[in-house]
C-alpha cells in the first residue's frame, strides 16, 4: 500500500513500533514494494517475522509489521484469495493492543477491504471500510492516521459504485479527491469517470424507455 511505502519513517520510530535500527532493516522491502518486486518483499517480511525473537528484543510490535509487509506484498501482487485467512488472524492479535500497533491493524483492516473488493464482496467492503473510518476518528487526535483515512475512503466509493450506488460513491470520491496523492488520487479520479460512465448508461437507457 502507498502509504506504508511513504511512511515507514514515523510508523516505526515515532510511534515506538520499532527502533531505528530495526527501521533499517525493513527499509529494503519500501525499495522492493516502489520497484514492483512483491514476491521478493512478501519473502523477505517472512524471513523478517520468521527471526528469533531475541533479535527483536522480545517484543511482538516487529513481528506483526513483518507479517503486515508480507501480506501487503501479497496484495498488491494479486495473491489476494489466499490471504483473507491470514489478515483475519492477524487482525484478531492485534486487536487491545498498543497505540503504534492499533495503527497497524488499520492497515491489516485496509488490506482486507481491497481483498474484499477483489472477490466483489462489496457489502462487505464497505462494513470493513466504514469501520475503519470509525476507528480513525478516535485515533486521529493520537496518531497520524490521513493516509489510513484516505485508503478506506478509497475502498468506501470503489465499494459503493460496485453496488451501484453511483451517487454516494462520486460524493466520496470528490469530496477528498483535494487531499489526496498519486495512486490514491489516480483512483479517486478513476472512480468518478466510472460513476460519470453509470449515470451516461443509465440516462440513455431512461432515453430509450420513453420511446
């Protein structure tokens, strides 16, 4: 996801997740997730989860962002009906847990919202997105949670449109286009030329009913 890639920096350091030195050490999976590398990475945040716990000072914060990395690799490289299992169990250890570790179940939560929209499960898709939104609202005085926000905004109108309720998902997707960057914009804009598509189908189908 975007916003793990951008902000790896203050999601370990500044929110005690992981000491700088252990920072460094995912540091190689932010190169191989822009490069498009999501097998390598996936392998690579599994060795991470997988090393004793001794290296990670017995703390389990390390653990569950490796695991997090892996299974946004597998996401984003399409191994997504494998991994709702998966997200789920995570989801589940890292739930009355920490602040720093809060924020990374709202990414796991995020991932699982794209699965969701992957399967079109979109109903579904929206609960979790709605969720999420929920939960950033508390958080936001705490932590620094826009990124988050704007992913499950992204889910919600995508979530939304594939239910065809083209509206609400163009109210979404223009509402917080201003605030958004990169491939999250490019998929708000891409939302509203979907929705424009619907709503131009729909008035010529109207159209054609009349005569």
């Amino acid at each position: 996801m975007e916003f793990i890639q951008r902000n790896i920096g203050w999601f370990g350091r500044a929110t005690g997740v992981l000491s700088p030195a252990q920072a460094t050490g995912f540091r190689p999976l932010l190169e191989q997730l822009a490069a498009g590398e999501f097998e390598e990475a996936e392998a690579r945040a599994m060795a991470l989860a997988g090393r004793p716990r001794r290296v990670w000072d017995r703390r389990p914060e390390p653990v569950w962002l490796a695991r997090a990395f892996a299974l946004t690799a597998a996401v984003l490289h399409g191994r997504r009906e494998h991994v709702l299992p998966e997200l789920d169990s995570l989801a589940v250890e890292l739930q009355h847990t920490s602040r720093g570790a809060r924020t990374i179940l709202l990414v796991v939560r995020v991932n699982r919202a794209v699965v969701l929209l992957g399967e079109e499960q979109y109903a579904k898709a929206e609960s979790e997105a709605a969720d999420i939104l929920r939960e950033v609202t508390r958080l936001a005085h705490l932590t620094q949670v826009a990124d988050i926000e704007l992913s499950a905004l992204a889910c919600l109108a995508e979530a939304l449109c594939g239910q065809g309720r083209f509206e609400e998902a163009e109210s979404v997707a223009r509402g917080n286009l201003s605030r958004a960057t990169g491939n999250r914009a490019a998929s708000l804009r891409c939302l509203g030329v979907v929705v424009k598509c619907h709503a131009h189908i729909r008035s010529e189908a109207r159209v054609t009913a009349a005569w």
